[in-house]
C-alpha cells in the first residue's frame, strides 16, 4: 500500500507541474500574440502613411518647361498616346531618357484631371500618356485666346 500511495502522491506532483507549466506557457503565449498585435497595428500605421502618400509636381523651372513642351505634344497628337520611351526622346532628357522618364512620370500622375497614364498595349511593362479630353478643351481655347501654354496653366485650378 505505501508504494500505491508514493505514486499517487508523485501523480499528484506531475499533475500539479504540468498545470503550472500549461499556465506559464498560455501567458508567454498570451505576450506574443500581444506583441504581433502590437507589430500588425504598427505595419498598418506605416502601410496607411505609404498608400495615402500623394504624389507631388516638381517646381522647378526644367519641370515647368517640359510640361508645357509635353502640353504642346500631346495636344498634337491627340487623341493618341505617347510611350514614355518616346517623350523622354523628344523632351531632350538625355541618354537615360527612361530614367528621367520615370521620375518626371510623378509630375504626371500628380496631375490625373490633366494626363491619363496607362501601360502601353503590347509593348512589354511600358507606359504611355495622353491629355484628358477636359484638359485638351482647355489648351485649345488658350491656343484660340493665342494665350501661350507655358502662361496658361499657371493660376488654373486642376
């Protein structure tokens, strides 16, 4: 009978260890999925500060100057695209037209009232702009006030 008695007073033992063990386990776990809480409300902070970050046209006097030339481009061709590849050619922007391209698309997309940019169809991962129509009706009577575009533009809300 002693023997039956040391086991279940060493089953007790187990039982009471294993109780204490499952209860520090479930508050280590409980503090772990506080912290990836903590990490998720974070990531959503910095991923809501990223998508809701707006675009800005540069002011300076170059950017100026190739978007009134990219107006009068546009406005020509319209109502068809112009790939990027070939705007940076006819905007002078040097042997990494693409690049600059590409930088000079924030002025554009900045702006969606006045230009549309949309991948280019059938040409790889490419992209093209075109004037909206709005914006087209609006430089056409500036050419028949004879106003300049690079004047224009200035002081219009778009």
């Amino acid at each position: 009978m002693g023997e039956l008695e040391d086991l279940r007073a060493e089953i007790e033992k187990l039982n009471t260890e294993g109780k204490e063990m499952r209860r520090i386990m479930q508050a280590e776990i409980d503090s772990l999925r506080e912290e990836v809480a903590l990490e998720r409300a974070m990531d959503r902070k910095r991923l809501s500060r990223l998508e809701t970050k707006t675009l800005r046209p540069s002011d300076s006097d170059i950017a100026k100057g190739r978007l009134s030339k990219i107006d009068s481009l546009l406005l020509e061709r319209f109502p068809r695209a112009l790939s990027f590849d070939d705007a940076g050619k006819l905007l002078d922007m040097g042997e990494n037209h693409r690049q600059n391209m590409t930088h000079f698309a924030k002025s554009l997309l900045s702006q969606p009232d006045k230009y549309v940019v949309e991948p280019t169809r059938g040409r790889g991962n490419g992209k093209q702009v075109r004037i909206s129509q709005d914006y087209r009706d609006h430089l056409v009577e500036l050419a028949q006030a004879k106003v300049p575009l690079w004047q224009g533009s200035e002081g219009v809300d778009w």
